[in-house]
C-alpha cells in the first residue's frame, strides 16, 4: 500500500475517522489496533504521534512507538508519566527524521 494512503488511513484511525467509529475512544488501543490490521502494518513499524496522556496510552498499549508532542495542552512530565518514548520539540519535528526513532532493524521498513 502506498505510504501517502497508510498515512491517510492511520490519520483517520487516530482522529474519529472510519476506525475511531466503531472503537472505544482512547486511551483504549482499538481504533489503532483497526486501522494496523485494516492496512497490514505491524506496530514496529509505527511511529504515533500525540498531545495527551491518552495517546501515549493507546500508542503503548497497540505496541506503536509513542512519541509525545509537547506543544499541545499536556506538560512533557505528563505524555512522559503516560509512556511517551519520546518526546518532541515542536511541530517542525514532525518530518522524515522521525524515522531516526525507530530501530535500526525496522527503519527501512516498507
């Protein structure tokens, strides 16, 4: 599947979209875990971005790297305390250096 549609796909999962519908919302893991499954992608290859508690939460629990965007509502002490991985600067993070995050073995994934 082109990377443009599993980015579309996951980013309808994670706000309300086709998956978030039918699944509990966060910090349950079930709209993530959907749209995993829906596109083929194992959660290795996952990198979740999100500004709150709950994300960190879902991330962890459907086994994405969680990574914590500390320009949005929550303090960096709290995506921390709810698992962040990581934790992000500021919007202009957001870009193919997000792939550094993830392990060797698993950056050139498809």
């Amino acid at each position: 599947m082109p990377a443009a549609m599993v980015r579309r796909v996951m980013w309808a999962a994670c706000h309300g979209g086709e998956f978030g519908r039918d699944a509990p919302p966060k910090p349950t893991p079930d709209g993530l875990t959907a749209a995993l499954k829906r596109v083929h992608v194992e959660p290795e290859y996952v990198l979740f971005v999100g500004d709150s508690p709950g994300d960190m939460t879902a991330a962890r629990a459907a086994g994405v790297l969680a990574l914590g965007a500390v320009w949005g509502w929550h303090p960096p002490a709290a995506l921390r305390a709810a698992g962040a991985d990581h934790l992000l600067p500021g919007p202009t993070s957001i870009g193919p250096s997000l792939m550094d995050h993830l392990p060797q073995s698993t950056a050139r994934a498809p």
